[in-house]
C-alpha cells in the first residue's frame, strides 16, 4: 500500500512521511492500538520487531523512497532515502538533508504491569550514543553523515495470545533532542584499543565497550498512549497535511544554552494544542561516576536458599 498523502513541497520531509506511516499503521482512527502478529526470534541477534517495522515502511511509503537495512547488527537499524535526491545533495556539496535522507533507530520498551515503560527515567543504547547525525557509508568510499531519528515503542502483548503485540505509545524523535553532541558520538563509535591477554592462560580480552544510557521521551507522562512526532522543525504541519502542531518542548543544555522541539500528532484524531514545556524527558536515575557491583547470587546459607530482602 503506497501512502496516499499529498504534500505542498516537494520532496517532502522524511520523518513526517515515515511518522504518518507508522502512526495509521499502529493505531487506528480513533488512536487505539492495532494488534498485529510477530513471530518469535529466530536467533539471538534477531529482532522481529525490527524486521515488521521495515516491512511496514516498505509497503507504505511512496515509491520514490528506498528503505535500506543491513540486516545484521549494525546502527542505524535501517535508513530511508530518495537516492537521486540524497546524489544530488551530495555532489552540489551540500546536506544531505531529512528531504533526501534519514537513519533510523528503532528502540522499544516494555510495559509494567501498570501498563507504564518498564524504563521510566532512562534507555539503553548499548555501544552507539543517540545522535543528531549517524555516519553512513556509501560504495564510493569515504563516510556520509546523515539526520538520525529514533523510533521508542512501548511494545506490549496480549496477555491470552502472545504472538499478538501491540504498541500503546510511540515516539518518532529527533537526534538532536536526545543528544546533539555529535562529538560524542564520534568518540564513542570510532576506534577503540582492546585489552588482551587477560586472565591465567592469556587467552581472555576485554573489548571495552561502552554502554550507554540517556533520556526515555516515553518516560514523559504526556506521550502515553499517543503517536508523538518531535521535531526540531517549528512548521511540520504546514507543509504536510494531516499533521497538527501540538506543542513546544526545550531542553537545557549543559553548557547553559537550551534548544527548541516541536510535537506533532495526527490531525484526524484532533489532539488539543497545548503550552510549551521546559525540559519535559525525565533524567535518568542514579547517575554516579561509579558502578554498581553487577551478577551477584546472593544465598542464605542457614536455610540454602536465595537471599531475599
């Protein structure tokens, strides 16, 4: 199914289509969740969620517009490009912009039995820090920086079918509300130097892999239970039909500075307008230089049992 939107520009700007795509695939015209079916993994690495995501834009989006995927584990997850626009871009030696390109991260969370993210304050991003720009690499050679946006499903199940899932909120951010150090993601990507010839026998390493973790917009109690579009964009919704403009959001930053984002909802559903918020992601808890000791079994010797508290 090819989207059937039309938009005053053209090209149009990536992450709105790939918003309004996924948003009337998930939830239906009176914003409630869509069940849909996902096969189990079928190896560790495997993500089928991931994989349903792709198929969704594939069948949605026009057909002007490629979805790419490695299909291994690499970041982003997968890009979405209007090839002949992002060429175009690229040899006037300008952008690429979210009109001819986008990488896509897709990151999902389960609920509570509350029905919250079971990550409230904070989410992991594993080795790969959010980012405003992500490197990709095109056959030519050399690296090629491009917008990132980031995907955050709350992903839930029925309780009596478990293959049937479905997602009770859903965030299409912006890199650049997450993080917009790309230095960081520079440092944190490139080459780092392993340890090696660790432990008795010289056969262990140590990769030093950084792990990461930054803000959960799903935390925010406003995007529950909706599909959000935040944007660093202020005019979405009058270029694109069917968008409306429902809020701004800024965040501080830490050098005392503070940017400005702009939400966005289906028109349809005729979400209220609210005022702005200032710094609405809840910061993640326990933030502390040091670590806290992790894999410890705990038994209680005088019963031979685990050790409860």
């Amino acid at each position: 199914m090819t989207s059937t939107h039309r938009f005053e520009a053209s090209p149009p700007e990536l992450p709105a289509e790939v918003f309004l795509a996924l948003a009337e695939e998930f939830f239906d015209e009176r914003g409630r969740p869509v069940p849909f079916h996902l096969p189990p993994k079928r190896k560790p690495q495997d993500d089928p969620f991931d994989r349903h995501v792709v198929a969704v834009l594939e069948r949605r989006l026009a057909g002007d517009l490629d979805v790419l995927t490695s299909g291994q584990n690499t970041s982003p997850d997968l890009v979405v490009i209007r090839p002949e626009e992002c060429r175009l871009q690229v040899d006037d030696g300008v952008g690429p912009d979210t009109r001819a390109v986008m990488a896509l991260e897709v990151k999902k969370v389960a609920p509570t039995p509350g029905g919250r993210p079971s990550r409230t304050s904070s989410m992991d991003f594993n080795s790969t820090p959010p980012s405003s720009t992500v490197r990709v690499y095109p056959d030519g050679g050399g690296a090629l920086a491009v917008p990132a946006y980031y995907l955050i499903a709350l992903l839930a199940w029925s309780p009596t079918e478990p293959d049937q899932h479905y997602i009770d909120s859903l965030a299409l951010v912006a890199g650049s509300a997450l993080n917009d150090d790309t230095r960081l993601y520079d440092r944190i990507t490139g080459e780092r130097t392993k340890l090696i010839n660790l432990g008795s026998y010289g056969d262990g390493a140590d990769r030093q892999r950084p792990m990461l973790i930054f803000s959960n917009p799903l935390g925010w109690d406003w995007m529950a239970g909706q599909a959000t579009l935040i944007s660093d964009r202020p005019d979405l919704d009058t270029e694109v039909g069917h968008l409306r403009h429902v809020r701004e959001i800024s965040r501080d930053t830490a050098s005392g500075g503070a940017n400005t984002f702009h939400c966005y909802r289906l028109e349809s559903l005729d979400p209220p307008v609210m005022g702005p918020r200032r710094n609405p992601f809840p910061i993640p808890n326990a933030r502390t230089e040091k670590t806290s000791p992790r894999g410890r079994f705990r038994i209680d010797l005088r019963r031979g049992a685990l050790f409860r508290t």
